[in-house]
C-alpha cells in the first residue's frame, strides 16, 4: 500500500471504482505527493538521521514489534475532528470495559492522533497507542507538556522524519516509541544508504493524516482486520465568521497547532470548499441491510485541499485494496464527509441529490456506522466465529477468516 498506482491500472483491476473516484482525483494525490516530499524531504531526511544516529531508534525499536498485536481486535482510530464529540460518551464506554482487560481478552486497540491525546487523557480515556506523521515541533507541546500520570504507558507511533527534538522530549518522561518509516520517494534509500538495512520490513503508506496512517498500521503490523474511525471529520462546520471556524476545528476547540504565530500557519479553516457530510438517525424499520436501519441525511460542510487529499486516498485504497486484504472499514464519524460521494462532482451535478450517495454502495469494505452498532456488530461476528453460528458466521464477514 505505499506505491501510487496509474488511474487506468487501478480501474482496470477494480471497474467499480470508475464512476467512484475520478481520475482528476486520483492524480490529485500524486501530485499532492510530490508537492510535499519536494518541500520536506531535506528535513524528513535530515530528522531521520538524526533519530538514527542519536541511537534512540536502537533503544525503541520499530513498529515490527507490535507484529499481530492486533489479531481478532478491531482498532479504533481517534482523530480530532468536531464530531468526535458526538461518539465521546461510546469511547468512554467501549475504554471503560474494554482496558481493564488483560491484553490476551482485548477487543479493542486504542490508536489517537497526537492531537488528541491530552484531551483523552484529561476525559478519563487512555489510548494504547498515539500516532505521529508531523515532522515538525509544532505538537511538542500536545505530546509533551503538562502529561497527566495515566498518560506514561501509552505508546507513541512514530516516523523516524518526525522532529529528534519532540522525540527526545516524549522519551525524557518516561514512554515508549515505536518507528515506522515512510514510503515516501527519497527516504526509504537514505535509511537504507544509513543503516545498510532493507527499509520494507517498517515501510508503510501515511495516506497524508493519522487516520489514514492508523488504518495502514492497523493492517500491515497489528494484523488487524477491522477498523473502526472516529473524529475523522476531513472537514469543519460551515461558519461564516473565521474566527468561529477555527474554534469548531477541532474537537477541543484548540487551534493553536494551525496558527500563523504558534502553529504551522497553514490556517486550514480560511478555505471554503463545500462538500455533504452525513448524519444518522436510527428508524424502527428492521432490515437485512444495516444501512438501512438508519435515516441518512446529508448537509453541507466545509472541507479544504488538505482534507481533500486525505478523503481521496482513503476511499481510493478501500476500494483499490479490496481484493488483496481482508479487512473491514468503519465510518463512524458522523457530520463528516468520508464516504460521502458524487457521482457528478460539478457545480450543476452537486446540486442534484440523487447524485449523491455512500460509499456502502461501492464496496462491501466500507461501512457507514454509529460507533456503537459498529462495536456491537464487531463482537456479534467475534462471537458467532468463535462458536461457530452457522447464519451468523456467513453474515460476519468484518472478522473475514481470522479468528
């Protein structure tokens, strides 16, 4: 999963996807790509040199030593869009009953984005793991400053191109890393030109954001074959005052990472681009078909080039991976729009509801679910394959064989 396939090719093995994603979107990422390794490869590169020689890569090891840790888990992935707030109280539940099992009777994996982790932290959820793709210091302080006590044990996923001087800080009190390199053009041979080292055994695609990069680890290390997304909004609610915007970003309001004094300065929540989120509401109406059992609305929301880019690959490499990897994509961020799609995406097609539709009807990998029937429907199929329930187990197919 970490080469960019060619449009043609990738329809030619997977026809549903034409009509799905468009070619002009499928580029889009490559060139997005490209666009950002030529601006960081020398600061990705130099940062992995440095998180080698420093020898803190020798002390922590790498991600292959979480090798099948997330066999017959699902992992729920956290990031810190504002829709997080509406499945919070089903996190707090799921944390609740789940962690303070011993590992061996888990049903569930914790992974959040940096971003998030002292908010969890603070409502009483400790995540197993924290992802980190950001190369920069802009989330030294969200990683490193004012960490409550029942944060020491969680470990954090890193890039080795991520910043020496936050890994140093996170190391300083207490807490593990584990290192992963990316796929990206350029760095995998100056590791290999380092270390002497083949990069494969802990190369993985990012796709651009945490949720993204959690999905990629889910499958390729945890071995798990089911993954459940929260707060993964890719996009912010449509206000006209930006000041407004930025306090809705994210899910606790803190916008200091993107700002131009204190941040990045990409300031994200300046663009306007409109695109459907969606919302759920349960109905009474029993059906075999669990989307079904819900009454799906769509309105619009705001989105930018950034999260674009990220909801692409992400629908792309669902459907472009469905014949080669057993797994099962959960969509449980509601009033986000991953998996919201168009079949006509121009400014008369938009406007034209019966254009629109969820990528449920694209491909039986993706599934748009409350979190809470998501885990429910997760330990049901657990369950009925353990047991061996004949009509359960043929309608369990988010386990596939694994159990």
């Amino acid at each position: 999963m970490t080469e960019h396939v060619e449009y043609e090719k990738i329809i030619e093995n997977n026809p549903q996807l034409k009509g799905v994603i468009s070619k002009q979107n499928w580029d889009q990422i490559s060139k997005a790509n490209e666009m950002t390794v030529g601006a960081l490869l020398d600061p990705w590169k130099n940062n992995v040199k440095k998180n080698i020689e420093s020898k803190r890569f020798r002390r922590h090891g790498s991600i292959e030593d979480v090798i099948e840790f997330g066999r017959n888990k699902a992992i729920i992935g956290i990031g810190a869009g504002s829709c997080l707030n509406k499945n919070k109280h089903v996190l707090k539940q799921i944390h609740d009953l789940d962690g303070c099992k011993p590992w061996d009777e888990r049903d569930f994996i914790f992974i959040a984005s940096n971003h998030m982790y002292k908010p969890l932290l603070k409502d009483g959820i400790i995540p197993d793991f924290v992802m980190l793709c950001d190369g920069s210091d802009v989330v030294l302080d969200q990683l490193t400053k004012d960490v409550p006590e029942s944060g020491r044990n969680c470990v954090l996923i890193a890039g080795l191109q991520c910043s020496p001087k936050v890994l140093k800080r996170w190391e300083k009190q207490g807490r593990d890393i584990k290192f992963y390199l990316t796929g990206s053009e350029g760095i995998t041979d100056h590791y290999k030109k380092i270390t002497g080292n083949d990069p494969w055994p802990i190369t993985m695609s990012q796709g651009g954001n945490v949720l993204n990069g959690s999905w990629t680890i889910g499958l390729r290390f945890f071995k798990s074959s089911v993954f459940m997304a929260v707060g993964n909004d890719l996009s912010y609610p449509i206000e006209h005052d930006i000041e407004k915007r930025r306090q809705v970003y994210y899910a606790d309001g803190d916008y200091t990472s993107n700002a131009k004094d204190t941040g990045t300065g990409r300031d994200e929540a300046k663009h306007k681009h409109k695109w459907m989120g969606f919302s759920l509401s349960p109905t009474k109406i029993l059906s075999a078909n669990a989307l079904k059992r819900y009454h799906v609305e769509i309105e619009p929301v705001l989105t930018n080039g950034n999260l674009w880019i990220y909801k692409t690959w992400l629908e792309s490499h669902v459907i472009g991976n469905e014949g080669r990897f057993p797994f099962t994509y959960y969509n449980c961020t509601e009033g986000g729009i991953a998996g919201v799609m168009c079949r006509d995406d121009t400014e008369e097609g938009r406007d034209k509801i019966e254009n629109w539709f969820l990528m449920d009807e694209a491909t039986k990998k993706w599934r748009t679910r409350t979190l809470e029937d998501a885990a429910e429907e997760f330990l049901t199929a657990k369950k009925a394959l353990r047991w061996g329930i004949p009509y359960a187990a043929r309608n369990a197919t988010v386990l596939e064989t694994r159990i």
